[in-house]
C-alpha cells in the first residue's frame, strides 16, 4: 500500500483525502509478511482525525482491511521495544 493505496482506503473508510508528502517502508523485507509503511501527511490536524478514527477500520466492510489495517503513531525504535 502506497500513497494512491492510502488515500484510497482514507476516502472510503473516513471520507478524507489525506496530501501525503512521503512514505516509506519501515524494516527489512520479510517474506510473507508486510513491512510497516510510514505515511507523512502535510497537515498534523489531518493526520490527529486520521489517528483518532483509526478504530473505525475495525468495524470496514471489508474484511481484510478490518482484520488487517492499522493506524498508529510513528514511534522510534526505542519507543516500540519500551511498550
């Protein structure tokens, strides 16, 4: 899922169409496995509905994005291995 991907599944889950300014995959490539992708939004006041919303792709249509899609905030290394 890259930006196109994203605003995609934005507008239909939230009906918001995000301005990305980057995106990246995070970690090494596994095999069959996806790799975290960060996204970069221009706008923080977008990106804090994005966030706050999050918990709605649980209730998606679509089964895979509500099983498998997740919204969270960037956090470092040290941030995650500290949860």
């Amino acid at each position: 899922m890259m930006n196109s991907e994203f605003s995609e599944l934005c507008y239909v889950e939230f009906r918001v169409v995000p301005v990305i300014t980057h995106t990246k995959r995070l970690g090494r490539p596994v095999e069959n496995k996806l790799q975290p992708l960060l996204v970069v939004l221009q706008d923080e006041d977008q990106a804090k509905l994005l966030l706050s919303s999050a918990k709605l792709l649980r209730d998606s249509q679509d089964d895979y994005t509500a099983s498998s899609i997740f919204i969270s905030p960037h956090q470092t290394r040290a941030e995650r291995q500290a949860a």
